[in-house]
C-alpha cells in the first residue's frame, strides 16, 4: 500500500486476480459479491499460514500488515518512506531469497491456486 506499512501489497494483487475470476461485475450483483468472501477469507488464511510455513516463522501471523509480516521475518519493521530505513531494509535481505520477492511469490502461489480451485 505505497510503502505505508498497511496490508501486503502482494496479498492485495492475489485478492484482485481472484476477484477478476469470482467477484461482481456490476454493483448491483450483491449475491456474487457474498460468495466471492468465502474465497477470500480462505485466500488471506492460506496466505498466512504459507509465509508461516515458507519463511519458517514461529509463530502465527495476527493480520496481514506489512509492519507485522516484516517483523515476523526480520525482528523489526522498516519505514520503507525513510532513506536509511529502506537501506536498512535491503541490508537485512529485504530483496533476497527470504525478503519480498518470497512473499511476492506465495502471494502468487495461493492466488493461482485458489482460482484453479474454485475454477475446476
């Protein structure tokens, strides 16, 4: 969310490529917005319990905020809007096997796999 710290940018990509598969395509379409929740809850879960199981945290992840995650993965967050904070976070592996491009990718993983599910 443009370096804010809120939720993962990647979790927001895999909900919308899910939500161009099952979601409304007009407003008024209240049903299939309904159905379309189930989805995306299991999505965000399945997110969660990936980056849990992928990057070998300890411990559950409470929500889906970019500051939780990179504390889980680096014992601290990071204000990517600050210079040195932002080096800080590259230094610490930010953009390494371990670092967003993993979390990008299981991002990705359980979005395709949620839409072949619900597609099949």
């Amino acid at each position: 969310m443009a370096r804010s710290g809120e939720t993962c940018g990647a979790l927001i990509g895999a909900l919308m490529a899910l939500g161009l598969v099952i979601g409304r395509e007009q407003m008024e379409e209240t049903e299939v917005y309904r159905k379309s929740m189930g989805p995306a809850r299991e999505l965000q879960r399945k997110f969660k319990e990936e980056l849990k199981n992928q990057l070998g945290l300890k411990e559950d992840l409470k929500t889906t905020l970019r500051k939780e995650i990179q504390k889980k993965i680096y014992g601290r967050s990071f204000d990517m809007n600050d210079e040195k904070d932002y080096q800080a976070f590259l230094d610490a592996g930010g953009h390494g096997d371990l670092g967003c491009p993993r979390v990008c990718a299981i991002a990705a993983q359980v979005a395709a796999e949620k839409i072949f599910e619900v597609k099949s």
